[in-house]
C-alpha cells in the first residue's frame, strides 16, 4: 500500500511568519508592553461606544435606529459574555452544547427568585447580594448537567444539553413558583448613585449597564485567557483534538470536562445576572431555543476556540438585527427579515470562512486535519 | 515479571470481548500480541492502560494490582500506550504534542533531558519541531505518536498497531526504532496485525482469537506453527 499523506504536498499552514496570519505574526512580534498598551485601548474604545454616533459621517450609519443606541449596546455585551462562555465548552473543550440559555435562564432566574417581590421565596434581596449566589447556582447547574452527560459525544451530547434548556424553559413555564410568562417584576438594578442621588443604573438611559457589562467582559477575559494557557487550557485542547490520546497521556477528562461545564455556565450565568437587573422583570418568554442557536452561531462564525473571534461573533449576532430595526426595505420594517438576512450572512461566512471569521490557528489545523480524513 | 494479566475479562455493554486473558510481561522483553480484527487485542491494551474497567481478574504491574487504579495514575506509575492511528493531536506543533506526553510530570529539568533524547531517537521530530501534527506524513505521525509516550518516562510501552497504514519501508523503519527504544531499556508489548514483522522482532509472543489467548511462544516458534502460519502469515 502506498501511504498517499506521504506523497501529498505538505500543508504550509505555517509559512507566513511562521503562524497562521500575516497579522499574527507581526502581532506576537511586537513587545510586551505595545500588545498591552493596543489592548487597552482597544478597550477604552469600547467604553466610548455609546458616544459614536456623534462622529459626523460614519457616526450615525452605525448607530442603530428602532432601538436606543445604548440599549442595543447592552445587548450585545450580554451577548458578548455568553459568547466568551460558549466557546469555553463548545471552543476549547470541543463540546458541543446547544443548551445554553439554560445557564443564562438559571442565572436571571435566581436573580428574580431571591431579589423580586413577587417571589415566593420573599427574601428581597438587594440585586448585589443575590449575584454571587446566583453565580454559584449556575456553577452547580452546570456540573449537574456535566456529570450524566461526560460520557456522551458529539451530537449525543447536543442532544442531552437541547434537553436540559427545554427542562428549564418548562420548569419555568409550569412550575407555579417560577410564575410562568406572568413572570417577576420590580427586580431590583445594581446599586449606586449620583451625587444628585439619582440611580447611576436607572430606567432611562441603559449606558451604564453597557459600561457594567462591558467591565465584566474585561474581567472575564483576563479570566478565560489565563486558564487557556494554564494547565486546564492544556487539557481542554488535548481533549478537544482527541480525547482517547489525551486519556493516554493522562489527562483526567472527565474532572477537566466538568471543569469547562461549570466555568461556561458561571459566565452564561453573569449575563443573565445582568439582564434581570437592568430589566427588572422576566418571563418564560425571555429563554427561547433561538437564543442558544443564536449565540452558538455567534462562536462558530466568529472563531470558535479564539476569544477575539467570540467577541466578534456574539456581538455581531447581537448587533445586526438590532441595526436592522427600524429600517425600511420595501415597506416592510428590515427587522422582519432579521432571520432571512441573518441565515444568509451565515452560510456565506461558512463557505468562505468555515474556520469562523477570526479563527484560532490550532482550530484551522484541526478543520484542514478532519478535511484530510474525510477525503482520504 | 513487571506485568501481569490474570484472567482478565472485560464487557462492552452485554458484549464479552475478553474472555479471561492471562498473559505476562516480563522486565526488558517486547511481547507480540498477534490476532485477526476483533481479536480483543486493543481491548486488552485498554484494560492494561486502564481505559476500560475490567469485569473480572485482574491485573499487576511491578507486583501490585492496579485493576482499579485510574488511567491517569497508570501513567504516572510507567504505563503508557500509544493509541491505534496514532492519536497525534493534529492542532498542536510537534514540539507541543511532545510537550502533551509529559503531561502527568513535574519534573521540568528531566523532561527537557528526555526531549533532547527523544530528538536524538527521532532526528525527523527535531525538523519538523513547529510543524502541527496533523500536517505530518503518516510515518511522522507514528514516530510522534511513539516520542510523545516516550515523553512519559514510560516503563511499560504499549503500541496499538504501529504499522497501521504506513508503506512497507516505513514500517520497517518503526520497528526499528521500537527495537531501539527497547534496546535502551523500556519494556514493550505489541499489538499486531502485520504479524510477520511483530514475531521476528517480538522476544515473545501470545495468539488471540475471539478473546481468548490460544497460542504463546517465543517469536521465531510462533513464526514456525504451521497454524500460525496459515492463519496469521498467509503461508499455507
């Protein structure tokens, strides 16, 4: 038998400055101190978001119209941290979780539960006191649905997860306690004032939620950057390319399994923190389905397994049907066509770009290494 | 004796794929384990490892039960397999897929001894040092498959069809160096198909069918049975 890898031409995925992209290489080149400094203003940037519509010309093209311009902006940064947790599970540790606004649903319902008074449970709990408990339930819920679903693969486990989120969406509709699309009002905002003693995190103005929002992406990707490159990053990679060599190499994958389930979870859980409190009222009717296809699609088109490209991802599913809003396309409002347009970006992204639109260069070698399987 | 199987059994589900296996390895040796597809030969190599949890019997290593150890403490203790297809990760250089194989050490100043020996062994890793594994050539794949797990400080080497899908000079060129990892003291057991090339290098080696050992010998008496022969080399 011949051994065709043998005689194929050598991938040179490498070549340009020796890693992925020309903009990689010039990027990993530069000192320590410039990557820093880019970064932080890159998130400065990020802070002024709100004021961008009063740049004259590009200013208010991108502004969003039917929707306040703040408020979308909270929007995508909800988005934005769900898709950093997503690509936890579903980016370095390869599991494909379809679920995941049950973490999210988690996170807001414990919020409601301990802070509204239309609980049952009638602690009125101010908003910050109910986030690290409501943080640690997440956590839980996502070891919960990790144990029984370890063994699982691929599209079993996509199943299970599907599974879990509709559990929750049910509870929440039928269980008397969770008051199904009555749902729970006067949840209180996050706390602080002005020196006027007006609420920094009132009703009118949704900007400094954004900024709140924006602060614990920030934090969260300090986070999820350190434990890529710490031990636990290792071992999700490994278990992510192949799991039975990892388990060879004695990588414990099921501790480092659960380990990516409960850190996604917390992080999903964050958003839905942030949601009931800039809110202050949720129903069954916040958690569809949709919202776990949404942000799943945002990781993968964005790069799945790269935190740049899941930033990009979650926020342009956030942000493009928000823009739409508001706009005519032959008598129609364009956000009717949400989906349509939506669908539409997302198959061209993946045929031109299956890798995602900033992708992780190991994430393209595992995609040119399966495409080689597939074919020979 | 450094391993034993006594009487392991082991099911998948309702399946029994092994039907009490004992077998031993000595200190130094390489052992052969020949047999048709769905033999039980890379189940066995699962029990060993610690891959799959036995149903009966159990097994030694250096004259203590690890039957019920975890996988990962089997490596730390000197057993470590290299899986069938090689497993290479395929997203990780070279470099980092040998890095993986000193996962379950802390040592930092011996694994980089080991590196440099693992180049020296394998000069063709050391070229392809920041290359990702899954660019490789089949033969490359295998002999990073193989300096990974000796990144492990392994005392026990198991190797899951080595020869699998590679060309006839590269197989040859892998037994090869298997001979000299033994050589330099690691001890080896071999699953095969291409038994030919397992029982002329292998010291011994044990015939399985259906699950059951029906067979042992040193290699040169096994390549001599005339029931090996017909079955296993294709000579009538």
């Amino acid at each position: 038998m011949i051994d065709q890898k043998t005689a194929m031409p050598r991938r040179t995925w490498r070549n340009r400055n020796g890693n992925g992209s020309p903009f990689r290489g010039r990027w990993a080149r530069l000192p320590r101190s410039a990557r820093w400094a880019s970064l932080l203003g890159v998130a400065l940037l990020a802070y002024l978001l709100p004021y961008v519509g009063s740049i004259p010309g590009i200013g208010p093209q991108i502004v969003t119209e039917g929707i306040d311009w703040p408020s979308a902006l909270f929007n995508i940064s909800y988005f934005v941290l769900l898709a950093l947790g997503l690509n936890v599970v579903v980016g370095y540790a390869g599991l494909l979780d379809l679920g995941y606004v049950g973490f999210f649903a988690v996170g807001a319902y414990s919020v409601a539960l301990f802070t509204s008074p239309d609980s049952i449970l009638n602690t009125g709990w101010s908003w910050l006191a109910a986030v690290p408990v409501a943080i640690a339930l997440t956590l839980v819920s996502g070891v919960i649905l990790g144990w029984p679903t370890l063994r699982l693969r691929g599209d079993y486990l996509a199943i299970v997860t599907l599974g879990f989120a509709e559990i929750i969406r049910n509870t929440a509709n039928g269980a008397e306690f969770m008051r199904g699309d009555r749902g729970f009002g006067g949840i209180p905002h996050p706390p602080g004032s002005l020196g006027d003693n007006s609420p920094i995190f009132g009703v009118r103005d949704a900007t400094p939620y954004y900024w709140l929002g924006l602060t614990i992406i920030v934090v969260v990707i300090i986070g999820v950057r350190n434990l890529e490159h710490s031990r636990v990053g290792r071992s999700w990679l490994a278990i992510r390319e192949d799991q039975e060599a990892a388990e060879m190499m004695g990588v414990r994958t099921v501790k480092y399994k659960l380990w990516a389930f409960a850190i996604g979870a917390a992080i999903g859980g964050f958003g839905g923190v942030m949601f009931a409190g800039e809110q202050g009222f949720l129903n069954s009717a916040t958690f569809q389905l949709l919202f776990s296809i949404l942000v799943l699609a945002g990781v993968v088109m964005g790069g799945s397994g790269n935190i740049p490209g899941a930033i990009l991802g979650g926020a342009l599913v956030s942000y493009v049907p928000d823009r739409l809003r508001g706009v005519e396309i032959a008598g129609t409002d364009a956000f009717q066509f949400r989906m349509l347009i939506f669908g539409f970006m997302i198959i061209v992204v993946m045929v031109f770009r299956p890798q995602g639109l900033l992708p992780s260069r190991r994430r393209a070698a595992e995609l040119a290494d399966r495409a080689k399987e597939a074919t020979a | 004796m450094l391993l034993e199987l006594a009487d392991v059994s082991l099911c998948y589900g309702r399946i029994r794929a092994l039907h009490g296996i004992s077998l031993i390895v000595e200190e130094g040796e390489i052992v052969a384990l020949i047999g048709a597809n769905g033999a039980g030969k890379s189940t066995t190599m699962r029990a060993i490892s610690g891959l799959r949890p036995l149903s009966g019997g159990a097994v030694r290593f250096d004259s203590t039960d690890i039957s019920r150890l975890r996988a990962d403490l089997r490596v730390i203790r000197g057993i470590v397999q290299v899986p069938e297809g090689r497993g290479v990760f395929p997203g990780m250089t070279v470099a980092e897929n040998l890095a993986m194989g000193a996962y379950a050490r802390r040592d930092q100043a011996a694994i980089r001894d080991d590196l440099e020996k693992v180049f020296v062994l394998l000069p063709r890793l050391l070229e392809r040092k920041g290359q990702a594994g899954g660019t490789l050539s089949g033969g490359e794949q295998q002999m990073l498959a193989v300096g990974r797990a000796l990144m492990s400080r392994p005392r026990l080497l198991l190797l899951d069809e080595p020869s699998m899908g590679l060309a006839p000079m590269i197989i040859q060129q892998i037994f090869e160096i298997i001979e000299e990892i033994n050589r330099q003291g690691t001890t080896i057991l071999l699953v095969e198909q291409n038994a030919q090339q397992a029982l002329s290098r292998a010291h011994r080696a044990y015939v399985l069918e259906t699950g059951r050992i029906v067979q042992s010998g040193t290699g040169k008496e096994l390549l001599d049975d005339s029931a090996v022969k017909e079955a296993y080399l294709g000579v009538a």
